[in-house]
C-alpha cells in the first residue's frame, strides 16, 4: 500500500498527488477498470454543478490533481464522478462498537488484486477549510475509510441499486463527512440534506461513543443509530439489512456478503464485556468465521483492513490480507487545524 502525506491548500494538495504519482510515471487515467463511456461522461457533468455547491475546494483539489497529472480534467471527472453510481464491482464489510468507555470502528476492504499496487493511504491536513484526516482509498481523491482529528470514523460498502441521480457518491460523501464532520450526530444531519446520487452503506462511529449505518438505495435513506447503555454495534457489507429496505437483486455478484454479515453480527451479539482493538482485529481477520478467506488465485481478496481505537487513538493497519499479514500499529494519527472554517476545536489528538 502506497503512504503518502499531504499539506496545503486542496488546489494544492491535489498537485501534490497528482506530482507525486507522475514522478512514479504513474498516470490515472492509464489503470482505470472500466472503460470511460460516454453515460459516465454525462452522469459527470450533471453532478458538476452539485459540487460546485456543496465541495468547490474538491474541484479546486480535482484541478490541481489534473495539473500534476498533465491530463485533462473532464476525464478525471467522468471516472471520479462516476464511482459507485456505475460501478464494477460490490464488495467490503464495515462493523462499530462501542461500550464500557470504548469505541471501536473497522473495516475491510475487498477489492481486485490486480489494482492492488495503487491503493493509497492517504494523510491530508489542509490550510483553507477542512479536518485534518488520514484514510484509504483503491482510487484517488475519494476516501473508502478513514478518520479526523475530531475522532470521527466512517467507512462506506458499496451496494447494488438501480437509482441513481446527480449528487454525492459515497466516496466523495465520506471524504466530504471526515473534513467538515465531528460527530456522528453531525454526520447524519449533513447525509440527510445533502444531494445523494448512488446506492451505499455507510458505517460511523465518533471518540464520544456513539456509532450509527445508514443505508440509501437511491430512493430511501435508513438509519440505525443504537442508544442503549450496554454494548452497542452496527455493522455492514455491500447488501442492506435495514427495515423496508430491499434485497439484492437475484445473481448479484456481493463476494459472499451474507456470509459476511453473519459472522459480524454473531460476533457482536456475543461480545461480553468491552470491545478491544484484538477483537475488531481478531474478527476482521475472520477467526470468528467467513470474512476474509477469499481465494486469493480468484482475482479478489480483502487488500487491507484497518482497526481504530477512538478512545486511545490509536490506528492499527494491515496492508494486505489481515489473517496473512497481520495488523501494525500506525505511527501517525490526523492532527492540525486549518486557517479557517470548520476546525474551531482543538484537534482530536491533543
């Protein structure tokens, strides 16, 4: 997994990228999985104007990303916009949980071995508007989980749908929650007013305890958002579990999700006590059954699975299969301020 770090302003964290990637003569637009139609061309110029309104500095970011790259700029757009909203594939499972004074969010990430090579984590501290925040992507500019200076974690599951219309895909949504969000009480008020445009799960969870998944089919919007005293949890993979909330459509290819979702809700139920960062590793790495165990020679895998402590701030990442590889321990956690806006409260690790 590549690591890189980022500072500026988005114009110019996006040129940092986009540079950084070149000097590698690595070139976006060469490794994209699916062909750039022309519906994805369309369906990007009508989300323009959505961001224009609701996240300028990311195309400020996706300007500076295209200058660094030398490429045009409508391209990146039609593949950026496009994510989720038409995607290749449906896959990852996503699990919070809190109690006892703890709060723990995970995530796995299933994608494509061949692409592999060009997942990035990616820690960004900005000097106009925004939190600080470290997460990781399989693309660019959109973030699939992360966390901010604030202790807010999210982390999306992509799901099938066949509505989709001009707003936010839940890459972009998520990276829009980590930079302006710091609650999960804050993020689900901006999902409920913001522009959706493509089906998703998205799981929450915030250093004060609380945790929460929303699920939107194109059409409705779910929230489980448990308030008990004792253990609570969600949990999630790329099909919706929510009441009223429809099925995946028959032959979907969702990697097993049932299977997945199964060995997260069983676990969760049966915690007893606290959860612990060995826990969410030991369940991420599938010792409680079915969660990562793919056949590698398949072409798809779980790439990389994180585990974050929220209350001792702590990170702990796998860069690969975690029941392979194993977990490490993060050497940095999001931290600075930007010059105006959003960051009024002292930064999550202080």
């Amino acid at each position: 997994m590549n690591t890189i770090t980022l500072a500026g302003t988005h114009y110019q964290t996006g040129f940092q990228w986009g540079s950084l990637l070149s000097a590698r003569q690595h070139f976006i637009l060469e490794h994209v999985p699916f062909p750039i139609t022309q519906a994805r061309r369309d369906y990007a110029a009508a989300c323009r104007p959505v961001y224009a309104r609701y996240y300028p500095e990311l195309l400020e970011e996706l300007r500076g990303l295209s200058d660094g790259q030398g490429c045009g700029e409508e391209e990146l757009q039609a593949v950026l916009f496009s994510m989720y909203a038409i995607p290749p594939a449906c896959a990852c499972s996503c699990l919070a949980v809190a109690g006892g004074g703890e709060t723990l969010f995970g995530r796995n990430s299933d994608f494509l071995v061949e692409l592999e090579d060009y997942n990035t984590n990616v820690s960004c501290c900005f000097t106009d508007d925004g939190y600080a925040y470290t997460g990781s992507t399989t693309a660019f500019l959109e973030m699939e989980d992360g966390v901010n200076q604030r202790g807010l974690a999210a982390g999306l599951t992509s799901a099938w749908g066949v509505h989709i219309r001009p707003g936010f895909h839940v890459g972009l949504l998520l990276r829009w929650l980590l930079e302006r969000c710091g609650t999960v009480e804050e993020a689900l008020a901006a999902i409920r007013t913001l522009p959706l445009g493509s089906p998703f799960t998205l799981t929450l969870a915030d250093a004060g305890g609380s945790v929460a998944v929303t699920e939107y089919d194109g059409m409705r919007l779910a929230v489980e958002q448990p308030r008990n005293p004792g253990v609570r949890f969600v949990c999630a993979v790329n099909a919706f579990h929510l009441p009223g909330m429809p099925s995946s459509p028959p032959g979907a290819d969702n990697w097993q999700a049932g299977r997945r979702y199964a060995t997260m809700r069983t676990a969760l139920e049966g915690l007893d006590g606290p959860p612990t960062a060995d826990f969410v590793k030991h369940l991420l790495s599938g010792r409680y059954g079915f969660l990562c165990q793919y056949d590698r020679s398949s072409g798809h895998d779980t790439v990389w699975s994180v585990a974050c402590d929220l209350k001792c701030r702590r990170i702990f990442r796998s860069e690969g299969n975690p029941a392979r590889l194993g977990y490490r321990a993060e050497e940095r956690f999001p931290e600075g301020a930007s010059a105006s806006g959003w960051n009024r409260s002292a930064p999550f690790n202080q």
